[in-house]
C-alpha cells in the first residue's frame, strides 16, 4: 500500500453496525509512500495508522 499527503483513506467498520472512518494523510512516514501514515479523520482526530486489509486509499488527483 502506497499513499501521498493530501490522499483519503477509509477503514471499513468491522460490522455492520461500525460506520467506515474516512480521513486525510498529513504525512507518510515509511519510505517510499509506505504506512505508518498521519491521518486527521473527519472528526477531526488525528492518528498515527498502519493500514491493514480493511482500508482503501483514495489518491488525489491533484
């Protein structure tokens, strides 16, 4: 998995009744786009994410 500041990332709920998290990368920490990535989610929180097979990445297209 590979993502860029300013890329979306969704994590998929774990059930049905868990709604996705949907947020920015603010920063790419491993080499080469890899995770750990920074994320600021739509609530405003903000963590550090190692992605798993749950997540998506939405690359901008800017």
């Amino acid at each position: 998995m590979q993502a860029t500041i300013g890329d979306r990332i969704c994590i998929r709920g774990a059930t049905v009744e868990s709604p996705d998290r949907h947020g920015e990368v603010l920063e790419v920490r491993g080499a080469d786009g890899a995770p750990p990535y920074l994320v600021r989610f739509d609530d405003g929180h903000e963590t550090l994410v190692y992605p798993g097979t749950d997540t998506v990445i939405e690359h901008s297209s800017v």
